[in-house]
C-alpha cells in the first residue's frame, strides 16, 4: 500500500497541524518507527475530518502563495513494511485510499455509475455531471478533456523525450479499470485540501525488468474549482498537477520505497519540464525581495514581487538552508522547494541525470537514493558531496540556474558589519532545535563586510564543506572553495575584497552531529578553536588590532548572547572551563583604550 499526495490547504488547516504532531520536522521515515498503526490511522483520520473544517469561502486566491502538499509516501510504505502490525480495523480504515472509487468498497467509493474516456494512453474514470448534477464528485466533460490532453502531455515529454519507462499495465489484473490504459479517477477532493495523488491497490508487478515496481492510479480533484484552490485560471493547477502525479506514477514502477524527498523532487521538476512556462512551483521557494539593509534577510518595509497579489511576502525552502536535502516538513513544503536540487543536477550534468538516478535506484528494494544519486555523479567525474556543496553555492547564487531571476536568494544566517568575526553552530538560532548541530546535506551562509586577514575554520563531526562567495569592489563576484584538511581550513581575503559570504555545508549524508566554528584574525593569525559535539571554546590569538572604534556595536555575538543560545540547546559550558572568545577579548581591549585614552586626555 502506499499514497503519495499534492495537497493545497490553509496554513491553520487541522491536516496539517496533526501531522506536525504525528511527524518529525526532518525526516517522517524517522517518526513512524514506533506506534505504526496509531500514527497511520490518525494521519488518514485527520485528512479526512478536514471535509468538515474546509471553508469554501475564505478560499481565495492568496492561497496560491501558501499552497501545500502532504505526502504520506513514506508512511503508506512503513504500512507495508510492518503490515502484521496494522489491525484489521485500521485496515478497513484505510480502504477507501487504496481501493479504486469503481471497487464500491469503502467512504471514498463513486455513489453513481462512472463513466469512461479514453485517449492514447490513459482511461478518465467520471461521473457524468449532466446525468447526474447533483453528485458533489460529477465532473463536466470539458473538464474531463482537459485532464486527459494534461495526461497526455505529461507522458509524451515523461517516455518521448526525456526517456523514462512507462509504468506497468495492469491489464492482467483484475481490478484494472477495464483495459491496460492507466487509470485517473476524478473525485471531489477539494473539501479534503487535495490536488491528487497516486496509490496502488496491488502490490508488486509482472515485469521482470522492474522487479521492485509496482502497479498504480491516480486521483485527481474533479474541478479545481476556484472557489476550493484560487487559482482563477483552474487549468494551471490541473496542468502542473497532472505532471506532478504521473511522474509519481513512473517513479512507482521503479521503486515506489524511495526517498520522499527524492520522488517529489523529481515530480516537482518535471512540472517545469511538462509546462515550461507555468512556474508553479515557483510559489515553494518563496517570492523575490530586494534586500535594502544588504543583511541577506527579508524585513519589513523591503520592496518584493508579489506573486500571489495578497500583499505579503511569501517564504518558502530557501529561507530553511540548515533542513537536510531530504527532510520532509509535513507543515510546510521544503521537500517541494528543494526541486531546486534537481534542477541544480540537469542543469550542471543534463537531463539525463536524474533518469539514471532513478535507474540505479530501481536496482535494490528499499531507499537508496543518496547511493543512486552517488553513483550517477561519480559516473560524471563528480561526487555527492561535491555537488552538494557547489549547489548550496548556487543556491545562494541564484543567478546560476536558468530561471534564477525568480528564485530568491538563500536565508543568509548571520550578518557581521565588519571584518571581526566570531561565530559558531552553538550561537546560531537555526540550530538550537538540534542541540546546535548542523544536520547531513545541509548549509548556513555567513556574511562579512570589508573582511580582513585570515578566517579559521575548525568543524568536527559530519562531514565539513567550505566555500567562500566574494565582491570585490568592482562588483566581480567570485567563488573560491575553501580546502578542509584535518578538520580545518583557512580563507585568506583577498585584495580588493569588500565582503564574503561562507558557505558552511554538512556534505555528509548520514551524519547529524556537525559542530563548528568560524573566527578571524586581521593580522594573519587566527583564532584557534576546539570543538566538542557538545561546546565550541574559542581561544583568541595574541595579537588582535583595535582598527575599528565601533567594532563592540558591530560584533555579531557576545558572550552573554552565545551563553544563552548555549542554555537554550542544553550545552552551557562552565564558566570555570570556559575560554573567552575572540569578540570578548576584542571588547575588553576596547575598554582599555578608551580607560587609557580618557586618563592622558583629563591628566
């Protein structure tokens, strides 16, 4: 059994608060390991009691910014995984999702004879809305069209021109829809908060080929009406639907057990690849700002591209860098937001990379996607940490990607007015819900102005990568990336350089324990800094000028501020062990100029 779903709901919808209870933040694969039934029966418990909570009239076309998706991928496939566990009764529970409307079993089942259309490669299963007007899941028959012709296309660029195989037929079955076409169903989704979604009833398929595929169909919503999703143009989000659920029909017939993240990255993707010119997906990024103050954040006040005309800036993944490449954030949509992963990998290395992705991840059963990922890019003279590290780049240089105009920019951390820097994953707010470690695949972004001297990097843990982003005072960018050996790295400002951002990365794809820090030194020597998984203790060179008279209001972290972020994470080091960091020195020197001055000024 497993369902994946495209899901649009109001931030305050019930679904999505339940499955912030019943899910982690990072990764829902980790949060179904215990209580199975109970979580799988709640989440489809509280998908359903939405019909109730669903105001139709308060739908309006500002949700297009705040748009969500919930998929219960990996939770349909711990199902299967441990389906001794699961009662009979949560079972019975479940039928409606993983049984086809036209079976007459369960609450989701038609109420009125279907009808069929059937075009080259797929048969629309309807009810009729001039026989039967009165039945909430009739559809009209120009609606019926134009889901098909969206079909069509949708496997015309899938199989003809990017060359992906088809997903199995289920003719030999006997719950087939009538025929070998694939199977769309079209209900009423809409009071549920869902666009579609793809499900299987049968389990396992007959191609030698693709022996860890499966059988599948889709449901689509059978309006998308503008009063259930805002869109005033309803065929966009039938179009961009439609390429998003069956490219998670052809990723079934590969592997269906993959990564979350993987699969709706990819479905993502091919929503661009399918209709080029519709960029819905834009709205899981977030909407470009022009960032006045330069601190690399979007405030208040700042001038932004209103997308959804609701007059508010909307954010999206780019503004969570630290969330791993496959978290799952089953109140927000940053697994939807990271296609920009796959963009990153075709348009570095071509389309063709995420086909052998998908290729070599059919090979075993079960999730393999870094490993399949892995082997494609060291087939291109490239690793996965690599790439990850050169895509956190891109990421923040948008300007990069074909579309980058309308990407914003990466959330940069933490800003620092001057070349004094004294900063670790301990002071960070973005850490502190992960005791301040830095988690696999993911990235923080540092920005210095006027940068001077040496930069120390030490990290421990994970596996580190640095990179440093660079404006000289001619406005030529610049990337340089920074070696790492024995955990450590150094960056040497360059002449002319008028600000940095460091690209801090965690290229490791297992590890969550990454602890670091970042300190500088204008006259060559930089800080020395031991870490522990636990505490970052930073020991100040001995040399450190007193160039800038302002540099106790521009220093980004005191040591007040890092002994609270330290409390708040649980791991306050001792004050009788503590060693003072570079930023306190720098204000205790401060503090004796001006005593010196003020004695020789009145004396």
């Amino acid at each position: 059994m497993m369902i994946t779903i495209k899901v649009a709901l109001r931030q305050t919808s019930k679904v999505l608060l339940t499955a912030a209870i019943l899910c982690s933040p990072l990764q829902l694969t980790h949060a179904v390991e215990q209580n199975t039934e109970t979580k799988i029966s709640r989440f489809f418990e509280h998908i359903e009691s939405s019909k109730e909570q669903h105001d139709h009239t308060k739908f309006h076309s500002t949700h297009k910014g705040t748009k969500h998706r919930c998929d219960v991928t990996a939770m349909s496939i711990k199902a299967r995984m441990h389906w001794q566990r699961v009662s009979p009764g949560t079972q019975s529970s479940l039928t409606s999702w993983v049984t086809r409307p036209t079976s007459g079993l369960g609450s989701g089942a038609y109420k009125n004879t279907a009808s069929m259309y059937d075009s080259t490669h797929f048969r629309i299963h309807y009810i009729n809305k001039t026989l039967f007007p009165n039945d909430e899941d009739a559809a009209l028959f120009m609606v019926v069209k134009n889901i098909s012709a969206s079909f069509e296309k949708a496997w015309e660029t899938t199989h003809t021109t990017l060359g992906y195989d088809v997903p199995p037929s289920d003719a030999a079955l006997i719950s087939n829809g009538g025929n070998g076409l694939y199977d769309v169903y079209l209900k009423n989704l809409g009071p549920l908060g869902l666009l579609g979604y793809t499900t299987s009833d049968h389990l396992g398929t007959s191609d030698p080929t693709r022996p860890n595929g499966t059988y599948s169909y889709i449901m689509m919503d059978n309006d998308f009406s503008y009063a259930e999703y805002g869109y005033l143009d309803p065929t966009i989000l039938l179009q961009v639907t439609a390429a998003h659920e069956y490219f998670h029909a052809v990723q079934f017939g590969y592997d269906p057990s993959e990564q979350v993240a993987l699969a709706e990255q990819s479905s993502t993707w091919m929503e661009d690849k399918v209709y080029p010119n519709l960029h819905d997906n834009f709205n899981y990024i977030g909407e470009v700002y022009v960032d006045g103050n330069g601190n690399g954040q979007f405030d208040a006040m700042e001038s932004f591209t209103d997308r959804n005309l609701d007059g508010q800036r909307n954010g999206g993944s780019q503004n969570t860098p630290e969330f791993s490449l496959d978290a799952f954030d089953p109140v927000g949509d940053i697994q939807y937001g990271r296609f920009l992963w796959a963009r990153y990998l075709t348009e570095r290395f071509g389309d063709q990379i995420l086909l052998d992705i998908w290729n070599q991840a059919a090979l075993v059963a079960g999730d393999n996607s870094f490993a399949a990922t892995q082997n494609a890019l060291l087939a291109r003279a490239s690793s996965l940490q690599q790439a990850y590290q050169d895509y956190a780049v891109w990421a923040y240089r948008v300007e990069n990607f074909l579309y980058g105009v309308n990407y914003p920019r990466v959330w940069v951390e933490k800003t620092f007015l001057s070349s004094i820097v004294n900063v670790s994953s301990s002071t960070l707010p973005s850490l502190q819900r992960t005791q301040a470690l830095q988690s696999h695949l993911s990235s923080l972004y540092i920005q210095v102005y006027q940068p001077a001297g040496d930069y120390l990097f030490v990290a421990s843990g994970g596996q580190s990568g640095l990179s440093a982003v660079t404006e000289d005072s001619a406005g030529v960018i610049r990337v340089q990336d920074v070696p790492i050996t024995a955990n450590q790295g150094t960056w040497v400002t360059p002449v002319n350089c008028v600000r940095v951002v460091f690209v801090i990365s965690n290229v490791s794809d297992i590890n969550d324990d990454m602890v670091w820090a970042l300190n500088s030194s204008q006259r060559g020597t930089a800080a020395v800094a031991t870490l522990s998984t636990k505490n970052v203790t930073v020991v100040a060179a001995p040399a450190v000028p007193i160039a800038v008279p302002t540099v106790a209001n521009t220093v980004a972290a005191t040591q007040q501020d890092i002994a609270a972020a330290k409390k708040s994470a649980g791991c306050l080091l001792p004050d009788k062990t503590s060693s003072w960091p570079v930023s306190y020195v720098v204000l205790l020197l401060m503090m004796g100029l001006v005593a010196f001055y003020r004695h020789f000024k009145f004396k």
